[in-house]
C-alpha cells in the first residue's frame, strides 16, 4: 500500500481525537453521581477518574475491541480493495470525535458507542454497500442499548430499595449502617476485582483459572469490606440522637461507599469505552501493516491502548466538567446513598457486558441507574425536561455519526483514492 506512514498518522491523531471526546463526554458517566451527590469534589473526582480511567483502558480494553473492529462490517467484501476499509474508519473515527465535541459543548451525554457504530455503519453502507453491513450484529448492539438501562434501571431500585429498608426507613438507621455498608462494599470490591481478573490480566499474560479468579476477587472484596468498616468507625459522627443528624451521618457513610463505586465506575467504563477510540486504529494498523490483508483477527498492540488511554484522560480534564454537572445534578436530586446505589447498578452491568463482549452504552446504563434510584422514590424525584432532551440527544447520535462518516469517508477517497 502506498502512503503507510500517512495513514498510520492520521490514525494515531484521529484515534486521539475519538478518545479525547470520550474522555470528555463519557467518564462523566464514572464521576457524575460522586459530584452531584457532593461525595467528591470536581477535582477530586477528575484525579479519581484519571487514574482509573486509564488503568482500565489499558488494563482491560483488549475484549471489547474485536466486536466493533470486525463484527460490524463484513471484511470479506473489502478484501481487494484494503484502503476502502482504511479510508472508513479514520472517517469514522473523526465523525464520532467532532459529534462528542458538539454534544459536549452542550452539556448533553450522548453514547460514545452510539456514535461510533453508527460512524462505521454510516460509511459502509454508502462506501461499500448495504449488504457490507451485517445488519443481525448491529441489530442485536442497538438491543443492547436498550436493555442496558432497564438492567442498570431495575437494579439500581432494587439496591436502592434495600438500602431504605435495611437503613434508612429503620428506627436506628446509624447504627444499621456500620452494620449492613460492608457488605455493600464487599459486593463493590467483588465487582471490580472480577473484571480486572477475567479481562485485564490477559494481557499482563497471568493465566488463573476461572476458579482462582472468583477466590480473588472474593478476598479482594472481603479486604476492602474490613478497611471500609474500620474507616467508617473512624469516622467523627454527630453524636445528636434526632433523625435529622441520623441521616447525616448515614450520608457520611455512603459518601465513603461512594468513593469505592466512583473507581469501579471509571474502571470499568475505561475498559469498555476505550474500545471506541482503539478499535478503529488496530483495524487500519493491522491492514497497513500487513500490506493491505484484512485479518480476522489481530493482536492489539500496546501503543494503541496507552493512545486510548492517555486520550481519555486529557479529554476528561479539558471539558469532562461540562456533562459531570447535567447527570449528576439535573436529573434528579442526588445524595450519597443514592448515588452509591446508581454507580453499583451501572458498574455491574458494564462489568457483565465488558464480560460477554458487548459494546454496551455506558451513558445509557449510568443514565437508566440514576433514573431508577429517582423512580424509587417517585416519579415526581425525576426532572423529566432534562430526561427528554438526553432521550432527544441519543436518537440524534445515530445518524448524526453516520452523515458525517459518509461526508469524511468521501473527502478522504478524494485525496489518497
């Protein structure tokens, strides 16, 4: 192929770009209940969410990769004429990049998944023809973007349902609490370890069989269980006995629980977001590499991990502030317990779909959780002229990706075609 060295540029900026948006746009999704319930500073959480973040787009961002790089369009088609495929996806990539900078502009959390996918459609259909497109694969993405919600939904109101059983609606919600939080944490702790063992340690090349991943990640749980309850008794309560204070002071505890699920959150959405940005760049890589093959498979080169990585990062600190604000306070009234109880929820079904290879929408999970912990309490808790304008933002993504990947996958054909 000629112009390799053109295309493995722009692909690493474009690719940058991708990640940038997603930093900018998505990790709210990790770090907007944490701030909106006051659990975190803002800059408290942008340092958590870096960290994080990172750690899980380059620990763990190796699964989700093969379904948006080969599961959407049919390569088959493209085998003689390689640089189709590579002329899509740098336009994908771009096309996805400059709608998360619009919608961030706005303040709206939109689907970085959403506008990827429907980048990479939008270009195949028109570059490459319909039936390039196996339209069963992308059938079953856009399912999943509704169940998603409705899981993270459905368990965000049962944990936070519990919650007010267990503590808060008791007569001694203080005491209930240093009792029944640990084993809140226990289940967070569980969460986190058992994404990283399953997905993230493949590529550190430590092979533990699926039994040793579960014992783990339950000590590992267990661990943070007996640091969080030593920290909870450490920490200076209001001595008052009225309930007011009482339920200060639970607060105070779920704001120390909050801090566990912001990590998972940013963990987990890390490892299964950055696919996003890093899928698309493995796919040309891999065709300019091997002088215009089109692999099934191929192995995601480190390099390509730490781009996605460091991507998130600088665009979570430019402009991640802007989203943070619409989802963890516009939605609906947030307090520690409740936020605890959305950030579980999401982080649990990301962790199940991360699992099983699905590329899930992290904004609509986090989204459909802190909508279910609102519904728990009334539909009257829920803002719902905010919830129509999200709605209103992600029906627009799909397309919105896919025009500007027909017009960009056009101007690219034109230059090097």
């Amino acid at each position: 192929m000629e112009h390799t060295t053109i295309y493995l540029i722009l692909a690493g900026c474009f690719g940058l770009f991708m990640a940038w948006g997603i930093g900018a746009n998505d990790v709210a999704n990790a770090m907007a209940t944490s701030v909106g319930s006051k659990a975190l500073t803002l800059k408290r959480a942008v340092i958590v969410a870096a960290i994080f973040e990172f750690a899980g787009a380059f620990l763990a961002g190796g699964q989700v990769t093969s379904t948006i790089r080969k599961g959407i369009i049919d390569a088959e088609l493209l085998s003689g004429t390689p640089e189709l495929l590579v002329f899509g996806m740098l336009a994908a990539l771009l096309a996805a990049g400059l709608w998360l900078l619009v919608a961030t502009k706005y303040g709206l959390p939109v689907s970085t998944t959403h506008s990827i996918v429907g980048a990479i459609v939008g270009f195949a259909a028109v570059g490459i023809g319909i039936e390039a497109v196996k339209w069963g694969k992308v059938g079953s993405i856009a399912a999943s973007w509704v169940v998603s919600p409705i899981i993270a939904g459905t368990l965000a109101y049962v944990l936070f349902r519990s919650v007010q059983k267990l503590i808060l609606d008791t007569t001694d919600p203080m005491k209930n609490a240093i009792h029944y939080v640990p084993v809140y944490i226990f289940i967070t702790g569980t969460m986190i370890s058992l994404v990283t063992m399953f997905k993230g340690l493949k590529h550190i090349g430590l092979d533990l069989s699926t039994g040793e991943c579960y014992a783990v990640s339950i000590i590992i749980g267990l661990l943070c269980a007996i640091i969080g309850a030593f920290l909870i008794r450490r920490i200076d309560f209001d001595k008052e006995n009225n309930a007011s204070y009482q339920f200060q002071n639970v607060e105070l505890v779920f704001g120390v629980l909050m801090i566990f699920t912001a990590c998972a959150m940013a963990f987990a959405h890390g490892s299964n977001d950055v696919a996003n940005a890093v899928g698309p760049v493995a796919a040309i890589v891999s065709i300019v590499t091997n002088d215009g093959a089109i692999a099934q498979k191929s192995a995601m080169p480190i390099w390509i991990l730490l781009l996605g990585g460091v991507g998130i990062v600088i665009g979570l600190l430019m402009y991640g502030h802007k989203v943070i604000a619409t989802v963890g306070s516009s939605i609906t009234d947030l307090t520690p317990s409740r936020g605890f109880c959305a950030e579980l929820a999401a982080s649990t079904t990301v962790v199940l779909a991360s699992g099983t290879g699905i590329p899930i929408s992290t904004t609509h999970t986090l989204v459909g959780a802190v909508l279910g912990v609102g519904f728990a309490r009334g539909i009257s808790a829920l803002n719902l002229r905010v919830i129509g304008s999200i709605f209103m933002s992600w029906i627009i993504t799909l397309p919105a990706g896919g025009i500007l990947a027909i017009i960009f996958f056009y101007i690219l054909s034109a230059i090097f075609g």
